[in-house]
C-alpha cells in the first residue's frame, strides 16, 4: 500500500490546508483516487480532526468518497518545518485511502510505531525513504 513514489520529505506547507492538498495529490498522482476523493479530505478535516498525537496526522476522505477509490494506498509526506493543525503541529501526513475497513489495522499498526518515541522521532526528521519503508513495514508493504 506504501511505495516508494508515495514518500515525499522535506516538504514546506504554509498552512493545513495546504497540506491536505498536496496529501490528495500524492494519492491522485498514485492513481489510488479520483478528484473528488481529494476534496473529501477537507470534508473530513470539517467534521473530525485527523490529528493523531506525536506530530502526526492521517488525512483521508469521508465515508460518502469511498466511490473515488481505485485502489487502497498510503501516502507518506513530510513537514520538517511542522504545519499548524488548529493549534497542533503536524510534520508527518499519512494520506489513506481504502474501500473497506482495512484502514483500521493500518491506524493501529501506525499507533503501534508512535508509541515508539525514537522511531516517531525518525519519521519526523529521517531525509531517507528506506529509513521510512523500514519503519513503516508494519503498516504496509512496498510494492
């Protein structure tokens, strides 16, 4: 579900919306979506923050947006800089995309490497994608 492709570090956003684009975009440029999968992403940012804790979010779409999913697929962007996330500050996106309830491992996989604080630490500041891959492994495999 994570590819090499889908790895983005050192990136800059002004502010979380920003963010959330360019999290739509890496999941637009995999293929694993349609357009109005995309937007559904801010709709899901409206009802329920997709803030995790640790700098971490994990922007997705609605339930509704399901329909604009090609394939299941995870994006990986990085904000070394942080982004403001209401009052929060976020340097690491983890964009899903998925037609069934397999989001729901990838969530406790992802919970079960931030617990870890020194391999949080390394998604948050690595300028490496194996480095990501590697510690992302549970969560999904590259393709």
């Amino acid at each position: 579900m994570l590819t090499r492709d889908s790895i983005r570090l050192g990136l800059s956003a002004t502010d979380k919306d920003e963010a959330i684009r360019m999290c739509g975009a890496a999941l637009l440029e995999a293929g694993a979506i349609a357009p109005p999968y995309a937007d559904a992403m801010f709709d899901r940012e409206r009802e329920v923050s997709t803030y995790l804790g640790e700098g971490f979010a994990i922007p997705h779409g609605t339930n509704e947006s399901r329909q604009f999913i090609n394939r299941a697929a995870l994006g990986f962007l990085q904000f070394p800089e942080g982004v403001d996330w209401d009052g929060d500050t976020v340097y690491v996106c983890i964009p899903i995309a998925s037609n069934s309830d397999e989001h729901i491992g990838i969530l406790g996989a992802l919970a079960e490497v931030l617990m870890e604080p020194e391999s949080a630490e390394k998604l948050r500041t690595t300028t490496s994608v194996d480095e990501v891959i590697a510690l992302l492994s549970a969560i999904g495999e590259e393709e």
